[in-house]
C-alpha cells in the first residue's frame, strides 16, 4: 500500500491565491475549502499560517500594498533622471491591467471594518505625496505639485476601471503616456 505524499503549501502560496480570489469577489471569494482544494492541500494547512480569516485578510492586504505601493515606488526611483522616474512611475501605473479589482474591494471592505478605511486612505496618500514629490524635483511649484498628483491619481482611478478587463497594448500605452506627461505634467 502505497502512500499519498502531504502537500506542503507555502504562507505565500496561500497569500497569492487569496489576493487573485479577493481581486476576482472580495472577501466573498475567499472560501478557505475551495482554495484548499486549488492549492491541492487540506485546509488545516490554511490554519497553520493564520489564527483566522481576519489574519488573512490583513496579510493579503499587506501583501498587495507591498507590491502594488511600494514596489512601484522603489523600482521608478533611483540615480536616473527625475523625468525618467516619473516616466517609470506612469508606466508602471498605466500598464497594470487584467489583475481583477483589488482595489475595488479594498475599498468596499473599507466601508466596514475601519481599519481597511485607514489602511486605504494611507496608501492612496502614499501614492500621491510619492508623486508629488517627483513633480517638485522637476521644478513645479509645491502647492501645483500636489494638486497635479491629486489629479494624476483620480484620473489613474477612472483609467484604471475603464480597462482593468482589457488589455492596453504598447501603442495605446505610449500614446497615453505621453498625452500625461504633456498635458498634465508639462514635461
């Protein structure tokens, strides 16, 4: 009689899988069976990285803002040119698209647990002093700086929702880039 070798599945398994479903259906797609059965494991191994579903739920919103946030601010900063940090920043922005609705749901769940409301402000903010400050390093003034990062992230909000199902090819890409980078930045 042979046996079955134990699946072993990561934290970060977990976490990935979770933060597909949670930008497919929001916390409502996080149904620890299912995604047992879809990693392949039983579903005590979800119990043995996180107490609970809230856990979970904070983790993969970390997760997200790591890599949505804070990754997109390390890799357009750096020794270049401050124009060619704002042409990465915009890129990385703009070519983002058919990665479900994260941020919908992050905002719809911030509606009903506070501390997502916080969590979502913060990041948004994040988002734009990021932007804000970049605009000043080339020479705008700092009160236009802000308001343009505002404007900039709020137009990002509609884009995004335009083609988060799409995709959006090079052309298009560029062709958006550099209408921002004229008519809203200047540069």
């Amino acid at each position: 009689m042979s046996r079955i070798p134990k699946v072993i599945v990561t934290e970060i398994q977990w976490i990935e899988i979770g933060m597909r479903q949670f930008a497919q259906s929001g916390v409502n797609g996080l149904v620890i069976e299912k995604m047992s059965s879809e990693l392949g494991c039983s579903k005590s191994s979800f119990y043995w990285y996180f107490k609970n579903r809230d856990e979970y739920i904070a983790r993969l919103i970390d997760r997200w803002v790591e890599l949505s946030t804070e990754q997109v601010i390390l890799s357009s900063s750096g020794p270049e040119k401050v124009e060619d940090q704002i042409t990465k920043m915009l890129i990385e922005m703009f070519s983002v698209t058919r990665k479900g609705d994260f941020l919908f749901y992050l905002r719809k769940l911030s509606e009903e647990v506070p501390a997502f409301f916080t969590v979502l402000e913060t990041i948004e903010q994040t988002r734009m002093s990021y932007a804000a400050e970049l605009f000043r390093k080339v020479g705008m003034d700092p009160e236009v700086a802000e308001q343009k990062s505002h404007i900039l992230y709020h137009y990002y909000l509609g884009w995004y929702e335009r083609f988060k199902k799409d995709p959006v090819t090079d052309e298009e890409l560029d062709r958006h880039l550099r209408m921002l980078r004229v008519h809203l930045l200047g540069l």
